[in-house]
C-alpha cells in the first residue's frame, strides 16, 4: 500500500485530477472528505503523471453536494 502513493516531485504543485466519485462523501463542518478512483492527473503544462488507482480527497470550506459515480475535474 505504501507504494502506491502520489509521486514526491507533485508534493505542492497545482495539478488537474480527473475521475470518478467511488466512495460516500463523509461531510464535515469546514471539510468534505471522499475517494476518487483517477482517469488522469496532469500538472498546468499538460504533462500527464502516472496516479494511485485511487486518491482520498479533501474539499474545504464551501463544497458541492457529490455522490458515488460522479465524474469530476
């Protein structure tokens, strides 16, 4: 499991993920918590990077209504 993380050289970088909703969005008061299952991770030139499988995500502050099987960018 521990190999299966978002490469080093991301850490801190803006970049673009795109994929499915695959798990109930666990809902906070300031935060929104899900898994996304990753079609693709790029950075701001376009590059596209190899990615998880599947991420956790954290949406703060003001957040959308998701639900399982979503598509999201």
């Amino acid at each position: 499991m521990l190999s299966d993380r978002l490469d080093r050289q991301l850490e801190g970088r803006q970049l673009l993920v795109e994929g499915k909703v695959v798990s109930l969005p666990e809902k906070f008061t300031t935060v929104m918590r899900f898994d996304l299952q990753v079609d693709r991770l790029a950075d701001a030139t376009g590059k596209n990077y190899q990615a998880p499988d599947t991420i956790r995500l954290n949406w703060y502050r003001t957040y959308p209504e998701l639900r399982p099987g979503e598509y999201w960018r």
